[in-house]
C-alpha cells in the first residue's frame, strides 16, 4: 500500500511535482468549464424566455377554444438548443393541460392572479435548472400560464467541452511525471541507495555496503555508513551471544518453576518422586534412571521409583558408586564400556534426602549445561522429599491422634482461645447428642445452645470460663469439677462429669481441653449397691425382729380370740379390733421380709396386653368400691416384653391401687400403653426400643417436698399405709432393668409412667 505523501525522495519529488501539475491543469480547466458555463445558461436562458413568449398566445387559444393545434405547430418546429426545452400549460388552478409533465419547483406556486410578464422559480433537480412562468391572460384575466423548464449544463457539457479539457489536462500530467522522474533519476539516485541500505540495516539485514563514486559529501556519508554497518555487524554477533546464554539460563529457569509448579500441589511422595525422575531423565536425555530414599535411622538407600529398563552394572559397582556420592555429598559422574553414570545427592539443608542415579548408553559424559541444571534442581528434590515426608509424618500423627481419641469412651474436644471448637471426637457429639452435626469450629456457646438444655449449657459455660482463669492456668487443673445434670428433650436424663485442663504448646496456653464422661449408670450402679446394702441390712434387721415379733403376735392373736369367746358381746368388738391389728401387723411383717429378701426373677415371653387385662379383672371390684371408672387405651399392635409376670402383675397393682386409693372421692383412672420413641419419651438405655404403661388419675396428688421420698420404705401420707407398696415397686421395675417416674401436682392428679424393654427377639408385631 502507498502512503501519502511517499517516504522515499525520489518518490516524494515525483508525487509532489505530480500534484503540482494536477492542480494547474485541473485549475484551467475548471476556468475553461466555468466560461463555457455561463455562456451555455445564457443561450439556454433566452431560447427559453423566447419559446415561452411564443407558446402564449397559442396557449391562450387553447384555453379559450380548446384548439391545441397552433401549440403543435410551435412545438413541433423547434430547432437546436429550443429541443432540450420542456414546456406545460397550466389552466388557472395550476392543473398542467398540455406539453410535458409538469416540473415541481421548490417552495409554493405563485398565485396566477399576480404573475406579470415573467416569473423565475428554481427547477426541479433532474429535469431544469430554472422555471420560467408566463402568465397567459384573455379579457384582463389571467386564465393560465406557461411553464418552460431552463435545460440543465450537464449534458453540454458532457457531450462538448468535457472531453477537450480532460485531454488537455491528462497530456500536462504525464510531461510532469516524466520531467520528474527523469530529474529524480538524475539528481536522487545516491541519495535512494543510501536510504535503501539503511531500510535494509533496520530490518536487520548488516551485510549492505555502498559502493562509493566520486567525492564530496555524498561519497564520505558513505563511507561513514559503511563503518556503522560494520560495527553493528559485529555488536549484533556479540549480542546474539548473549542472548543465546540467557535463552538458555531462562530455559533452565522456566523448567525450574514448571517441575516446581507441577509438584507444588502434590504432597503424595511417590507422585512427587515419579515426576520429579520423569523430569530430570527427560531433560537430561538419559535412556533410564533411579530414586533412591536415604534413611538416616538405618543408614540405608532404599529404591523408590525407577524406569522399567535398568543398565546391566554389578551389583559391587551399583554399590560403590552409591556409597560415594552419599560420603562426598557432591555429583559423582562414571563411564563403562557401555554406560555412563551420573549420581546427584538429593539435598535440603545439610541432610542428604536421596540420591537421584541417571544413565545413558555409551561412552559420551553429560554435556556442562546439563550437569549444572541438574545440579540446580538437584536441591529442589530433596526440598520436596523432605516437605512430602514431613506432610505424611504429619497425617500419620494426626490419624493416630484420631484413632486414640476415637477409642476412649470419654468425651474429647479442644478449645481456641475464642472458645471455637477444634477438634471433638465421636464420643463428645453423642454425650451432647450431636452425633450427626458439624462442630469443628462453631463456637461453644453455639453448640451448647444446640444441645436444649439451658441450665447444663450455663454451668458448663461457667465452668469453662472458670477454668480458663489464671488461678487454672496456673495449676493445670479445673477450679470447680463437678458433675452436672443433662436433661436432652427425649432422652433419658444424663449425669455427666466434666473437667477443663489448659491446652499449652510449651509454656504458652493456646486453648483449653474438655473432657465429658458420662457417669449415668455409674450412679446408678453406685445407687442400687447402696440400696443393695441398706436392703441387706433391712433384711438382717428384718429376719431378726420378724422372728421376735410373729411368735408374740400368735400368742396375742390366740389369747385375744379366746377372749373373744368369753366376753360378752358389747366387748367382743373390743377383741375384734385387736386380732384385726394384729393381722395388719403380721402382714408389715411379712412385707418386710418381702422386700428385704433377695429377688429372684422367672422371666418369659409375655404379651403385655393380656397381662393389663389381667389386672383389669383384679381391680374392678375396688374401682367400684371406690366410684372409679377405668378407662384403658391399649396399642394397636402386639408388644412382647420379657418379664416376670407374677412380679409385674405386683408392681401394676402397687401403682393401681395408690390411684385408688388417692380418689377417695371417686374419678378416672386412665391406664394407658405408650411406644417411648413414637411417643417423645425417654427411652431406656439397655434397650433398643421402649414400652411405657402410663396411670394418670385425678385425684389429690402429691406435694412437691414429697415426690422424693415417695419411694422410701415405710414413708406414707395414709393413716392405715405401709409405705412399701412403691419400694417394692421400684425393686421390681429395676429386677427387670425397668424404670419408673412419677409427675403430680397438688389438686392436678398424678401421673406414673412404668418403662420396659421391648423383648428383643419379638419385638412388636401387628395385632
């Protein structure tokens, strides 16, 4: 493509001498077209006014007498320039009623009324340059007029004075571009060479020299451009030079933070030493190769990764060379008849890591630049071998540390400085009945408010921040341990033990460690020994007096029935009540030993359904003595539990007729089977699933300061009670790994809730 104007001289001086020409030729014959111009319009312009006077009388002719012949006549002669005239007869509404098409002048038509003479008015682009309008008048009133359209120049123009000018104007150019050409081939020739040969340097080309004619300035600007060409020449091959030795350092470099970058990502020691090899054997040409771990604890080489083919060497010799470059620390290079060898230690810090064993086929030793990169990566190998090595390490710590704290039955947690959980192990969630929630890093406050029981939250809370102060710090241990209560809605409540110990990284405390322990049945185990001894102490105590008091009891019992006898009748009532007191005394006795003695269960498969039923048949007798109406809502289906019946029956009627017994008025008694899972209950922790039996009267209740003692021997609210109906009870719902609760409220009736395990083997089953 051709820039404007031309970078060369001699291109410049012909365009520009060009342009000169151009515009002269051009500006003469605008001058010409311009005279030839005016000279035309005014021919044109006075056919036109001519024409048109002519065509008005004939026109009025035709408007008044509709003969259109005189205007044919007239059109018809015309000769010359009057051909290229259009001409129409308007009628006095401007409606066109013969010649040519009317032509549409720009701006509004004139009123007719007021035409004199001639009007002008500009010509429709295209068809005439002017409109010349005469009016056409008959008994001093214009009827119409006549438009004459003033021919256009083009077309003369064109046809006649166009052609001569361009001819004119196209010889005048090509004299000019031959002058100058001539004259810048004449004057311009040394000039152009020289811009050609720096052209040339610039594109890189340092082989142009000038040949050089004559003297003068031309002659010593070539020299001088001859010694500049020489000297880039060979400052060009000096950079080259240099450029090659710093291609090959960035090469270097650039591999270096590839292989860097590749394994970077990579913490998996194999990965990193199967590409690391695949690296190094690649950039080195070597047909194999060999990683080797150095175990310091040993003092061995171990081979890690390799290539599948490996040279045929000695095993002395594979030795050898081996040992040396672990001794010397530093590149060990050795030629066979067949192979050479070159051994790199793998080193981080002053540790050697491994040993990186290349080999080719032949006697040819590896080339200075590839000895000196492999010696620069030979670092960065053993800096990852080491990373990688520390990484497992670290996994293999942390996996064990898991595994440890996954194995205590304790529950674990750490906690940051910003009582942010850490770490929790699995016993931790289930204790806090969070088994399936993330809580490694939520705060503590968040997952305690999880747990749904606001009181246990608060003392643990306080509990942490109490061991969190610098009394605790200092002495490593928790200020106040304790053991707190765990009341999770729907569970069975939870006693559990907590300790806080500073968590310390040296001499600085970093966090704190808590520890949970579920003590439940530990409590309970502590409570039935407890119980256990005070039962067999009640029992020494009871076979002891049981033996003293029955045998004065019989003699009392017979004397006071012989008594009875004798008397006359208004005292025999007198005796009556005696032997009656007596029998109830007897009876305390015999309670006694009963729940002094140890038990002993025989336990089947039951279905509880009939064995409510069977205390239904029990009790309806005393429900009516006492105007009670029982009311039972049993499952639909069959729950098999595995107890001892007669036992059971026992512990069912103790309850039933406590309820009874509190309606001294009469009522409802509701005897009720619940699922405790479906139910919202808690369930028991020896068993899978729960059956609960729910009696709920609406009698007097039990005040508050009574429900804890309510299960004591001999503590009763009735004249006539014994106060061992709910001990034995509780005995019995514990002889079969049972549970028993009690709700009440003063005037709002009571509830007891009996829990037993579903039989395993049955379950429950549709009914």
């Amino acid at each position: 493509m051709i820039g404007l104007p031309p970078r060369g001289l001699q291109n410049a001086l012909i365009f520009y001498f060009t342009c000169i020409i151009v515009v002269t030729s051009g500006f003469f014959g605008v001058v010409t077209l311009s005279r030839e111009n005016v000279a035309f319009f005014q021919e044109s312009f006075h056919k036109s006014v001519f024409l048109g006077r002519t065509l008005v009388e004939p026109a009025r002719r035709f408007l008044t007498v509709g003969d259109p012949e005189d205007l044919r006549r007239v059109w018809e002669h015309r000769l010359g320039g009057l051909l290229q005239v259009r001409a129409t007869v308007f009628d006095a509404h401007w409606a066109p009623r013969w010649g040519d098409p009317p032509r549409r002048p720009e701006g509004p038509l004139p009123d007719l009324a007021t035409l004199r003479e001639m009007t002008i008015l500009p010509g429709e682009t295209g068809k005439s340059s002017r409109e010349l309008i005469f009016p056409i008048a008959s008994g001093g009133q214009v009827i119409g007029a006549v438009g004459i359209g003033v021919p256009e120049i083009y077309p003369f123009l064109r046809n006649e004075s166009l052609v001569p000018v361009f001819f004119s104007m196209s010889v005048n150019i090509l004299l000019g571009v031959g002058l100058a050409i001539f004259v810048a081939q004449i004057i311009l020739r040394p000039l152009q060479d020289l811009l050609d040969g720096l052209e040339a340097v610039k594109r890189g080309d340092f082989s142009q020299r000038l040949a050089i004619t004559g003297t003068g300035e031309l002659a010593q600007l070539g020299e001088i451009f001859n010694l500049m060409v020489t000297s880039l020449q060979e400052k060009t091959r000096e950079a080259l030079e240099r450029t090659r030795v710093l291609d090959e350092k960035v090469q270097e470099l650039w591999e270096i933070y590839g292989l860097t970058k590749e394994m970077g990502f990579s913490l998996h020691l194999r990965q990193i030493l199967e590409r690391f090899l695949e690296k190094a054997q690649t950039l080195s040409f070597s047909s194999y190769g060999q990683i080797l771990l150095y175990h310091p604890a040993s003092q061995t080489l171990e081979a890690q990764v390799e290539t599948p083919v490996f040279p045929c060497i000695s095993r002395e010799e594979y030795n050898g060379l081996l040992e040396k470059c672990l001794q010397r620390t530093e590149p060990i290079e050795a030629t066979t008849r067949n192979h050479t060898f070159l051994l790199l230690p793998l080193v981080s810090g002053r540790l050697v890591q491994g040993i990186l064993f290349l080999g080719k086929q032949g006697q040819q030793k590896y080339s200075e630049g590839i000895r000196r990169f492999l010696e620069t990566i030979a670092p960065l190998g053993g800096s990852l071998i080491e990373n990688a090595r520390l990484y497992n390490h670290v996994v293999e710590m942390k996996d064990y540390v898991r595994h440890v704290l996954e194995s205590v039955d304790s529950g674990v947690a750490t906690l940051d400085q910003d009582r942010r959980l850490v770490t929790s192990n699995s016993s931790f969630r289930q204790l806090l009945g969070l088994a399936d929630a993330p809580l490694d890093g939520r705060p503590l406050a968040e997952v305690l408010h999880q747990i749904g029981d606001p009181a246990f939250s608060e003392r643990l809370s306080r509990a942490v921040s109490g061991a969190a102060s610098e009394e605790a710090v200092v002495t490593g241990e928790l200020r106040a341990p304790g053991r707190f209560a765990l009341h999770r809605p729907g569970c069975e409540p939870q006693v559990i033990q907590v300790r806080v110990h500073p968590l310390r990284a040296g001499e600085k405390v970093i966090g704190q460690v808590l520890v949970l322990d579920d003590l439940t049945r530990l409590e309970q185990i502590e409570r039935r020994m407890q119980e256990s001894e005070k039962w067999a102490v009640l029992g020494r105590l009871a076979a002891s007096v049981a033996h003293e008091i029955r045998n004065p009891l019989v003699a009392i019992r017979g004397l006071a029935e012989f008594l009875g006898e004798e008397l006359p009748a208004e005292q025999a009532g007198h005796v009556r009540v005696i032997v009656g007191e007596v029998d109830r005394l007897n009876k305390v006795v015999e309670q006694l030993l009963n729940l002094a003695r140890p038990e002993t269960t025989h336990l089947r498969r039951v279905l509880l359904r009939d064995l409510l039923n069977e205390l239904l048949l029990l009790i309806r007798h005393e429900a009516a003595r006492h105007q009670v109406e029982i009311r039972s809502e049993w499952l639909p289906e069959s729950v098999y539990v595995n107890i001892d019946p007669e036992k059971m029956k026992q512990a069912f009627l103790n309850v039933t007729l406590n309820a009874l017994q509190a309606m001294e008025r009469g009522g409802v008694l509701t005897i009720r089977m619940k699922m405790a899972r479906s139910a919202g209950l808690p369930l028991l922790p020896t068993a899978a699933e729960t059956v609960v039996v729910e009696f709920e009267d609406n009698g007097a209740g039990i005040p508050p300061e009574h429900l804890d003692q309510v299960f004591e021997p001999f503590f009763t609210t009735r004249p006539h009670g014994t106060g061992l109906g709910l001990a034995i009870t509780r005995k019995i719902l514990d002889l079969h790994q049972g549970r028993v609760t009690i709700d009440s409220a003063p005037g709002q009736g009571t509830r007891v809730r009996l829990a037993l395990p579903v039989d395993s083997v049955a379950g429950h089953h549709e009914g």
